[in-house]
C-alpha cells in the first residue's frame, strides 16, 4: 500500500500530464489534487500490478473525463485555439524534462479533441500505453480505444506540427536568450520593429489577434509602463509583464508573453491575459516601483 510520501513524488510528473489534457496550469492543478485524494482514499486496493505512476496517470484521467461529463464543456473548437481561447495557458518550462511534450501547438491541437479521444491519444500517442490498457482505464473495448485513437490522430495531423519530433520542448538556445533580453528591453514601435518577422502574429485572447510587422510593432510600442521579468514556458522564451497601477501604488503581474523565434527574428508572440497565468509560471502577482 502507497504511503502518502509515495504518492508526492509522482506529483511533478501528473502535473504535465494533467496539463496536456487540459490545457491550463490552474485546471491541471486543480486535477491532480483530486487524482491524489482519490488515489489516498484507494491506496488500500493497490495491488501493484502497475507501477504507482501508471496507477495515478490512470486515475487523473478519469477524473479529467468526469469533470468532462457536462454537455457544456463537449463544445469541439474551431479555428486556431491560441487566437481565441481563453481556456489555453502557458506551462512552467523548469518543470519538464527536455523531451516532455508541452508545445503550445501540440497543447492547442489537444484541445480540438472531445474527452475521451483526447484522453485516449495522450495514454497513446504521448504515454505509449498499449490499447488493451486504455481499454481497461476508460471502462471500453479495445476496438473502441483504435477507434478514438484513429479520430483523434486524424485531427491532432490537420492542427499540430507535421513532425512529431517538433511536439516535444523545444531547446533553448543562446540567440533565443538575446532575442528575450531585447524585447524586454525595446521601447516604442521601431525597436520592436528591429525584433519581428515581417509576417508575426500575436494572439492574445479574449482580444483578436495582431498581425503583421507594422500593426505588430505599433501595438507594442504602445507607451504603457511596465516592468518585464523574463522567464521560461512551454521550452520558450517568455517574459511576464506587469503593468504599472498608481491607485495602487505597484506593478501588478497582467501578461505572460512566450515568444517563437524563427530564424533570428519573433514570428510569433502568444500572449495570456491574467494574473494566473503569471502564477502559472510560479512568480509573484505584484512587484513594487524600484527604489
């Protein structure tokens, strides 16, 4: 029987698998608390059969698919996720090991699948549990697993990366690092300009996207006081914004920014709206002035 020690050390692991079926720290968070005090209140029926890991991955999943259940939340997405959806948010890059599967297109391509083929090409796809596994994890027959597989693969192939290799965490590397000291450092529309691919796109829900070099450049140049941090998300560059608020009297944590550089410029900006999605990252809500 698992002691509660047992149990916490697989809490970093469930929370990336937690994060890839919903999309969101808060909601992934929010899933692992209840895996694990459904795995505590199970511990007695442990057989270990599996290894504790599979045990709680199994279990997370089906709490992922109960809460899944309303016919609300069975709304399929259409479009491209990052430019509307609120429900999609960045993930602590120094939580993930290098191979681990966090990349935003391949998050966002997970969202356009209902529960159960989401559920079922994450065991798959990412976990590589065999059908005969997902079968007794969902409650379903094999032939039943294939099938949302296959469903599930067919829509993952028309909205992530072609390659698989490009799911994984992509590499930091040092002309990265240079690109996010510079952005945080640019200060109206030209030095913005000197960073951007002619055609980048930022998305920031619920707002409408930003595209193209001049609308780009002119929307971050705006005169607004900020104090950037940067940071890591997702195996990209990211910086956190905090937007200066008088009546307050500090700096109040507003967007996370995670950047794709292409070819020595940013070809695309995914902006999160939302002081969670600076907690997400694990840095404070506020900062106050410097002295």
């Amino acid at each position: 029987m698992p002691s509660e020690q047992d149990l916490e050390v697989h809490r970093r692991d469930l929370r990336a698998h937690a994060y890839r079926l919903t999309g969101n720290v808060a909601d992934a968070d929010d899933l692992v608390q209840e895996a694990f005090l459904r795995a505590w209140r199970a511990r007695d029926r442990f057989e270990g059969r599996a290894s504790e890991r599979t045990w709680l991955r199994r279990i997370a999943t089906n709490v992922f698919l109960d809460s899944r259940k309303s016919a609300a939340r069975r709304t399929t997405p259409v479009g491209d996720v990052l430019e509307w959806s609120t429900q999609v948010g960045p993930y602590p890059d120094d939580e993930v090991a290098a191979d681990e599967l966090v990349e935003l297109a391949l998050i966002a391509a997970l969202m356009h699948l209902p529960p159960r083929q989401r559920a079922a090409f994450v065991l798959r796809d990412v976990d590589g549990w065999t059908p005969t596994e997902i079968a007794d994890a969902l409650g379903v027959a094999v032939p039943a697993v294939n099938s949302l597989v296959q469903r599930a693969r067919d829509t993952v192939r028309r909205h992530a990366p072609a390659d698989p290799q490009d799911w994984r965490r992509p590499a930091l590397t040092a002309q990265d690092e240079e690109i996010l000291r510079r952005y945080a450092a640019a200060s109206g529309p030209e030095a913005f300009r000197m960073l951007l691919a002619d055609d980048v796109r930022i998305t920031m829900p619920p707002d409408a996207p930003v595209l193209g070099i001049d609308d780009a450049a002119e929307f971050l140049g705006r005169p607004l006081d900020w104090s950037a941090v940067p940071s890591r998300a997702n195996g990209r560059p990211a910086l956190v914004n905090y937007l200066w608020r008088p009546e307050q009297g500090r700096y109040e944590g507003w967007v996370v920014d995670v950047l794709r550089v292409v070819d020595g410029r940013i070809a695309e900006i995914n902006a999160f709206v939302g002081g969670h999605h600076v907690a997400a990252l694990g840095l404070p809500l506020t900062l106050a002035p410097e002295a």
